[in-house]
C-alpha cells in the first residue's frame, strides 16, 4: 500500500509494504532466536510504513533500517529458517540458468520468424528487453550472494579524512613523478577507497550560506595557524583565525579585493566590476585561487568564479574554497590538460598562483589560451611583471613576447597587474610570420573532449564552431537559453531545449516539495539562528553527476535557489559540457570509475538523473558500490542523495545506500512511469576521540 509524501505531490508516492502477518507466525519458544536476530528487518518495514521515522526515529528504534540481506522493504527480507533461505537460493540460482536459457533460444527464433519490414522496430524492442534482463539478472546475482555480499561498508583509517584519491604526492614520487608532475593526477589500481571516510572528531556542520561564505570552522579543514599567517597569496592574507573559526570579514580584506576588481575592470576599460557582465564575461577561471575571496566578491555581481588549485596534504586552498560554498576542483597545469573543452571560460585569472608561465616553452600559456573563449581576458598578477634584475626581466620578457605571438593583446600594466584579450580573428594565426609563435593544431589534435591528455603545444580551438566572441554573445542571465544560432551546432532545435528546461522546473519543483519538510524537521532552528526560509538554506554545493543539457541547474536558478552546481558529463555518454559551459554555467568531464577531483566532505546535495542506466550498459571497470563510496566521500554529513533512474536499478541502488548505512526512501514518479526517485540523507557518523 502506498500513501502520499507529507506536502504531497500530485503523482508521487512513497513506496511501502505491511507485513501484519509476522507477529501471529512467532508462535514458540523454538523461534525466538530468529525473531531477535531479525528485528531489523521488522524495523525497515516499520520505516516504510512511516516514511518519515527514517530520520526521525524513536528512542527505543535500531539506528538503522536496514535487513540481513540488504532490501529494506523486500518480501525476501522475512526472517526464514536457515533451510529454507538455502532453498530458496538454490531456487533462485535455478531460475537464472531457466531465464537466460529461455531468453536466448525465444530470442533467436523470434528474430529470424519476424518479416523485413518489422524487423527495425522490433529489434529496438528487443534491445530494451534485454537492457532490463541485464539489470534483473545482477538484482537476483545480488541475492544469491547472500548476506556475507550485503554487510555494511566499513569506516576508513583517521589518515583517509583528507585525503584525495589519484592525488598521492608520497607515491608519485616513489614512482619516479618529478618536475612538478608528481602534483598529477594518477589513479592506478590501487587508488579505489572501499571504505566510508568519517569527518574529524570536532567537525561541525558548515553556517548557512551566505554566513558561510565568510565564516568556517577550523576543525572542518585541515590548516594550521602558521600556513595562515606564512601564506603569500594576496587573497590568502585576508583571513582571520582564532580558536574555532576563520573568518574572511575583516574590512581590509573587503577593501583589498573591491579595489582589485575594480583596477582590472577599469584596466579593461569598463566603469567596475559590476559591468563585466555587459563586457561578455560571465564564467571566471581563478588558478590557484588563494582561498577564493576574489570569487566570493564577484558572486553577487552574477559572475561565476571557479577555483583549481593542486593537490595539498594541508591548508588546502581548494578544500577552503569549497568549505566557503564557492566553486572549486583539484587541477594542475603541470603536464596534462585540464579536463574542459576549447573555448570554456569568459576570463582567466592568476594572482601569484606559483605557475612559471615562461617555462616548458611557454606550453601553460598555450592552454590558457586553448580553454579562453574569443575575445576573453588573462589576468596576471605578480611581482615578475615589474622585474628589475637581468634573470626575472628575461622571465617576463618571454612572457610578453609569447602573448604577443599567439595572437593577445595587451590590454593595459599597472603596478604588479597585466591585463591581455585573446583575439576574436581566426585569421589572426594565419596572418603571422612562418615560425613565430607556435603552430595551429589541426583537426585530429584540436578534440572537444580533452580528458586529461597531454599538454599540447599548438593553438586549439581555431576551427572549432563554437568560435563565437564573447561581444557576440547574449548577456548573462539571457545566455543560459542560447540562441538557435549556437544550437544547431549541437544539433539541437530550440523547442528541444525548452521542453528539457520545463521538465527540470517541475523536476525541481518536485525535489523541494519533497526535500523541505525533511530539511526542517531534521534541522530545527539552532541556538542563536534567525528562522530560515525555504529552501531552510541547507544546500549550497550541488553536484550533478549526468548533467546533460545542464537544465538541473538552469531551474535551479529560476526557481531561486541560493546554490551552485559543479555540472559533470560523464566520459561514458554524449559530450554536452560545451553546450553547458556556453550556457554561463560551470562544469567538467569526469570519469565515475575514478575518484572525483575533491576533497572529502564538498557538497551538500549529490544529483543523478540516468546515470546508473548509463554505466550499467559500459563495459564494466568498476562496480555501482564503488561509485556509491565515492558519493559518500565528497558528500558532507547530514547531505542529500537524489537519484532518479529506472525501478530495477533504484531497488539496487537502495540495496547499497543500506550497506552505506544512509537513509533512504523510493518515491514514484507517475502511477504508469517506470521510473523511480531514491532519496537518501547520509547521517552524521562522528569519529571518538582518542
């Protein structure tokens, strides 16, 4: 029996079963070891029956809802004699050689009787019959594992709670990684964690955006007092640390970034930081972002500032920035490109980011160049651009110079700041001198999709027909719809594009409905906190891990949430991340078999819409609990899991949010849809002191 959410939603369900007749089957004496060592089965139907006592359960409740086997509300959850649970493994192992028997001899005869003119549209049929045998055979392999498949994940070390996989500094070096690379990306096969990363014994959930953008908790990150007071970054020296807090507040801070932004607007040629807008800029690269306070002043001009910054052990200025709610991922110019396409950003800024443009034959600005948009902006700021001695001026003569031959202008100099703009000619590559400058790539060399291959030593970008100037583009908030224009290269029409905008409104009219009353009750007004209003303010960090068209986070914005969304496009789907950055968002490729470029405990909501039905039809490299353990890693305590995928794969997906021990509850779409939502909220597991 099903019964709709509280603040229901039309067309929504909660799924739930009764099982009434347990009580009257425990009869004897002989039996009641079985009813005690499945209590909790007893108690996730409970937990199903009354949706909302999963996350607020009552004192004399297990902690979890979870059964022996795994299921939280399947009938083969039912506490059995150990004879019959063996039986019934057998019989279920049987019926799997039974259907895959039945299945393969139906097909062929099927196929090779139907007539010519059918045979297109049966064999789309037959395509999606045996994508869901697929997923029914691993549901019934899952069961005939047994119990011994399904215990819970265990905890990891206290070593693992900032650290990043594919991020190993120590073993990079021990494999012979050096001149820089050894701040590389490396997953190998060891670099899987198989295990739930506890936070520090004094983790406090984060302040509410925006008071947390200008106040964390020390014990939240992993910084010592002296990495603060000996940083040399402009925006790191702006920040204060005392006991329990850091706070970014002080008014020299908010003085030293206003008139900073507001000499590179003027050096552009504009009024102030508030008209970047109108100038084409909308989405920044900040390298080595400090701890983002140059992005956080620019946020509420409606500019978008993302943060890369390497791998550190400590006083992680990605880790910070996160920490804030600002956009931030681990990324190193030393060997590899980073994972965007050609043509990504409005503008590109480094303020003493520690990157030796000059060196590698000026490679590094090559890729600047590959991931500038025509007609954006590099912003340099450092001491090299005044240089005095004979070796530095060298150094920043090189610099100038390459700029120069790869077709920049130079804007405009004053004091340690050099503003250049990448011209909006394509010509311009043609017109120069043979052998000045480096080469233009040609059309197998210049590719969309750039996960983490080698840095290239030509001009990207050229030929790509997304080459549309900044000038030329709508202004944000209009260049989120894009004009017909920019998506027919994409192959799209603009009704396609509306029609996906209109079902990720209700989409997200759907989530909140759902979200919002859980949020409050599970979070009631703290001490000393005004009352918050809808959404409560509890999410600012979301990550979509299959963004598509990047419409979760289009009506995210309409709708008037407060947040910002790291958009993801698998490497085992269609590209759409060009579509996503040319629409004014910001967003990465990523491949789900490998660790994502953060740190643990990111993000307060964790969005998937068909990505499981994406990865089950891949050859498979990894398996869906290893995906799951890394959700659980970047997810922050107390944070949201959405997942919204097909009935089969969200029952096995609720199978492995019980082994992560998350809370979890299966909406229904429609009444007829095959489709279902898997909610889950991860709890606030704390580490005991030692």
């Amino acid at each position: 029996m099903s019964r709709p959410l509280h603040r229901g939603i039309s067309g929504m369900r909660i799924s739930g079963n009764n099982n009434d007749l347990w009580d009257s089957q425990m009869k004897d004496k002989t039996e009641k070891e079985d009813l005690d060592r499945n209590r909790s089965s007893d108690h996730s139907y409970l937990s199903l029956k009354f949706p909302f006592r999963v996350l607020l359960p009552e004192n004399n409740s297990p902690k979890y809802c979870s059964s022996e086997n795994g299921f939280a509300s399947d009938p083969f959850s039912i506490g059995t004699p150990r004879t019959r649970h063996k039986f019934t493994l057998l019989l279920l192992k049987l019926s799997l050689a039974v259907i895959l028997v039945l299945a393969l001899t139906g097909s062929f005869w099927w196929t090779i009787s139907i007539s010519t003119s059918s045979r297109s549209q049966i064999l789309h049929n037959y395509r999606r019959l045996q994508e869901q045998l697929v997923s029914d055979l691993w549901d019934i392999g899952e069961l005939s594992f047994g119990s011994s498949r399904l215990k819970e994940v265990e905890f990891c070390s206290q070593d693992s709670e900032n650290f990043v996989p594919c991020f190993n500094v120590s073993e990079n070096l021990a494999l012979g990684f050096a001149d820089g690379n050894e701040n590389d990306r490396h997953c190998g096969l060891g670099s899987k964690q198989s295990c739930q990363v506890l936070p520090p014994v004094n983790y406090r959930i984060p302040l509410r955006w925006p008071t947390g953008k200008d106040v964390i908790w020390v014990s939240n990150v992993k910084i010592t007092a002296q990495e603060v007071l000996s940083s040399g970054s402009l925006t790191k020296r702006m920040m204060m640390l005392d006991e329990e807090q850091i706070s970014f507040r002080s008014s020299s801070m908010f003085d030293g970034v206003e008139d900073y932004s507001h000499q590179i607007a003027e050096m552009i040629g504009l009024r102030n930081e508030s008209n970047f807008i109108q100038a084409g800029v909308r989405t920044i690269l900040d390298i080595g972002c400090g701890y983002g306070s140059f992005g956080a002043h620019l946020f509420p001009k409606q500019l978008l500032t993302m943060c890369v910054a390497n791998y550190e052990a400590s006083g992680s200025q990605v880790q910070l920035t996160l920490e804030r709610g600002l956009p931030a991922m681990i990324g190193s110019f030393s060997s590899k490109q980073l994972p965007y396409p050609s043509l990504s950003f409005d503008m590109l800024h480094c303020a003493q980011c520690g990157i030796s443009w000059d060196q590698k034959d000026g490679i590094f600005l090559i890729e600047v160049d590959r991931v500038l948009k025509p007609g954006g902006y590099f912003v340099w700021t450092s001491p090299l651009t005044n240089a005095r001695n004979k070796e530095n001026l060298k150094r920043w003569n090189f610099v100038r110079d390459f700029a120069q031959n790869i077709c920049w202008e130079m804007l405009s100099q004053q004091d340690e700041t050099v503003v250049w703009k990448k011209t909006t000619k394509r010509n311009c590559y043609g017109s120069r001198k043979p052998g000045l400058g480096p080469s233009v790539c040609s059309r197998s060399h210049d590719i969309e999709s750039p996960y983490y291959q080698p840095l290239q030593a030509c001009i990207a970008g050229t030929q790509s027909r997304r080459w549309i100037p900044i000038e030329e583009r709508k202004t944000w908030p209009s260049r989120s719809s894009l004009s017909e224009g920019e998506l027919k290269i994409y192959g799209l029409l603009s009704d396609e594009l509306a029609e996906d905008s209109q079902s990720w409104r209700t989409a997200v009219h759907n989530y909140w409905s759902l979200l919002s009353p859980l949020i409050f009750s599970d979070h009631p007004k703290r001490p000393g906190d005004e009352d918050p209003s809808p959404p409560y303010n509890m999410l600012r960090n979301v990550l979509d891990m299959n963004a598509h068209f990047g419409g979760f986070n289009s009506a995210l914005l309409e709708a008037g949430k407060s947040v910002w969304v790291m958009n993801v496009v698998p490497t085992s789907g269609p590209n759409y991340l060009p579509l996503i950055l040319d629409r004014g968002f910001v967003g990465v490729l990523h491949d789900w078999c490998e660790a994502f470029p953060t740190y643990p405990r990111t993000y307060d909501l964790v969005h998937a819409a068909g990505l499981l039905s994406l990865e089950i039809g891949q050859q498979r490299r990894c398996t869906m609990l290893d995906i799951f353990t890394e959700v659980d890693r970047v997810l922050r305590p107390e944070g949201w899991v959405i997942i919204h995928d097909t009935a089969p794969l969200i029952e096995s997906a609720r199978v492995l949010a019980t082994r992560l021990k998350w809370d979890a509850r299966i909406t229904e779409i429609e009444s007829n849809s095959d489709e279902r939502l898997l909610i889950c909220q991860k709890p606030f597991f704390k580490r005991q002191a030692s």
